[in-house]
C-alpha cells in the first residue's frame, strides 16, 4: 500500500477554508505526488489564478544549486509565468513585498528528518513571517525518510543555534515536517495560523524504502534514498577536510581523504566500537569538485546491512574520532563562514556543540559520551510526544 502524502490528499479534498483564498507554494522537485506530477501543477490546478507565488528553499526551486551557500535568485517560473520567491538568497525570511498577496502559504517539502538539513528552518521563517503578516500555513505532510522511530544525537545547545540548527532537537529528530512545524509552533511561541493536511497509511516505524513513494532528490547531494539514509552521520564531515565525497557519484555514502590509511582506521574502528548494521568497504575516489578536487582520496564506502541497527550518527562520530586521532598532523577543521555563520567553527555547529567536538577529538570513550547525550534525548522524546500525528 502506497502512503497517500499531503499533496494527495489536498488534491482529492480541498479544505472549504482555502477555496477562494490566494495562495503562496513553498516546494522544489521532490514535490510531487506518487505518479510524479509536480505540486505546483496540482495546487494550479485547483486554484487556477489564485496561485499568486511559489517559494524555494536552499538549492533553489529547480534544485540546481549544488553547494551550501550558493544563493538563489528570485525568477518566473516558465511554466505559470508566476514569481519564484528565493528563501535561500538575499533573505532566509519571507518579506512583506512576498506576501502581500497572499492568504495562505502551502507548504510541500520533503525533508531529511536531519537537524542540519536547512528546509525546516525555511518552514520555521515562514511560520514566524506568516504570523507577522497574519497568512494561514498548511503543511502538506511527508514521510520522515529515515524512520519516525529512531531518534538519535545530543541536542543543540543554544549558543550554537544557526542555520543549521535553529532549535534544541537532537541530529535525528524523528520528526515529520507537519510535525516539526506544530511542535516549534507552540513550544517556541511562534503561534502562527497552522493546519496540518495528514498522510494516510504512514507509520512512524517506516523508512521511505516502506512508502511505496517515488524518491526525488531534495538536493543535488541526496540522489538516493542510501545517501538520505547515511546523511544524519556523515553530513559531518562537512566542517572537516575529510571529503564527504561531494563531486562524485556517491555523496555522503563515500568518505575519504588523501591521508588517511583505510585499513589503520578500520582498526581503530573496530577495537573500539561495534559497527552495528554496516559494513565499511575500502573505496579511493577522485572528487571532480569541492574537497580535494581531481586527488585520489581513499576511504570507505557504508554499505547499510540492517537500517534498524545502524545509528547513522554515532558511527560518522566514531569516524571522526579515528581519523583525528590516527592522522592528527594531516586532520583539519574547516574554518567560518558556514551557513551564514562567520565566527564559530563550522563542526560545533553542525554537532551543535564545542564541549562534544573536542571530547571527540581529545579521544573520550564515545559510548560514554552517547550515554551522556542520551539523557537530553529522552526528554526530548518526551517533550514532542503531544506534537505526533502518526
């Protein structure tokens, strides 16, 4: 049984608060329905003329920016002639001038269920911009692609707060977007005018392999549900110099750099850690961009074995650990600016934590450290429990 998403849903019952009201679509390519019809076109569709503007997150409405903080610019879209408003350019906050003509802002946006992946904190610059100008929100509701039911990573600390990571929510936040939006919405007061349009036949257990659901990339860097799948761990690697293999045919599925000795590291690995539902397969890649462009870098390649077994995110840590550790002289962080932020290291960012990246690095037992951090993520469990719709 295909999962029946908001898209579809909206398609089959329009809600009687929304006919005759001017729309605003907040979408990009992995908005569609199950036989690849784009949002755009069915909210057009049912609203004909009353769509008066579509919004686009980071990688622009096209998806066709490649790299973190590649701006996009506002357009037309060809198709319906109508304004692409960029929330990934010259504002991350729906202005005034995007909304004038507009009474509710739809919202189809297939997320990653990461904390650092940007697209909720669009979704939460929309619902603080909407309260402002008095607009209606509706989620259109999508699957969390890696499980509802897994949850894992310490919590942001506050001090960190940016781009990538607005709020106190763990790595893995097991989160639908209808959910993440009703949860910041009253927990954070926001209080803007929200509706959630429901899937049908989703459970929080499911992994988007279980959706029966077509997979489109929602970036450039997420070609396939495996690299969704490895993405909450080795997004990491992004405030580092070890390459994350962007520039190659298996982004975050890859990992490497010129200097490291896979064999040394698997090792290292496996004295010290289980590596629980994976298997690290010895790769050398050559990324045609980005790190360490055009040089053989070797590494691993994460096969995932058992989806349930694996924790995405404490393993990328155990590797990062090894590869500071063992290759301390050639090991770097990547310096500011990341995601608009100019002074912080781009790692405690996306770790949302100094105090967790330097017991990383100083080689603190990792399981210790994941027992600490679990403590921060049972509260949060508890803390979104009023917040589930599935």
């Amino acid at each position: 049984m295909t999962v029946k998403t908001g898209i579809e849903i909206l398609k089959n019952k329009t809600p009687a608060d929304l006919k005759n009201k001017k729309i605003g679509l907040l979408a990009n390519p992995a908005s569609i329905d199950k036989n690849f019809i784009h949002s755009k076109e069915i909210v057009s569709n049912i609203f004909g003329s009353n769509l008066k503007a579509l919004f686009s997150p980071q990688h622009g409405f096209f998806a066709e920016k490649q790299d973190n903080m590649k701006l996009s610019d506002d357009c037309i879209d060809p198709d319906l002639k109508t304004p692409v408003y960029s929330l990934y350019g010259k504002t991350l906050k729906p202005g005034p001038e995007m909304l004038e003509d507009i009474d509710a802002l739809l919202i189809d946006i297939q997320d990653v269920g990461t904390r650092v992946y940007t697209f909720i904190y669009t979704i939460s610059f929309c619902l603080e911009a909407a309260k402002e100008h008095n607009i209606k929100v509706v989620i259109l509701d999508r699957p969390n692609p890696v499980s509802g039911e897994q949850i894992e990573g310490n919590i942001l600390e506050d001090q960190y707060s940016s781009f990538v990571g607005r709020y106190p929510i763990p790595m893995r936040h097991g989160l639908t977007c209808g959910e993440f939006a009703s949860f910041i919405n009253n927990e954070f007061n926001i209080n803007a005018d929200l509706e959630i349009i429901k899937m049908e036949d989703y459970k929080r257990q499911m992994y988007f392999e279980d959706t029966g659901l077509p997979w489109v990339l929602p970036s450039p860097n997420l070609p396939t549900i495996q690299s969704a799948y490895v993405y909450p761990g080795q997004v990491i690697f992004e405030g580092t110099n070890v390459s994350e293999a962007r520039g190659t045919a298996k982004p975050f599925e890859f990992f490497g750099a010129p200097y490291i000795e896979p064999k040394k590291l698997k090792d290292f690995l496996l004295k010290r850690y289980d590596l629980n539902g994976v298997y690290l397969r010895e790769v050398t890649f050559q990324p045609t961009s980005n790190k360490w462009m055009e040089k053989p870098c070797q590494g691993f390649q994460i096969h995932i074995i058992d989806k349930k077994a694996y924790k995405p995110y404490f393993l990328s840590l155990c590797i990062l650990q090894g590869i500071a550790v063992l290759f301390e002289k050639d090991f770097k962080l990547s310096l500011p600016p990341y995601e608009f932020e100019y002074k912080k290291k781009p790692l405690d960012l996306i770790l949302g934590s100094r105090n967790l990246r330097e017991k990383i690095i100083e080689n603190n037992d990792l399981y210790k450290l994941e027992k600490e951090y679990k403590e921060g993520t049972k509260k949060y469990e508890e803390r979104i429990k009023p917040y589930l719709l599935y």
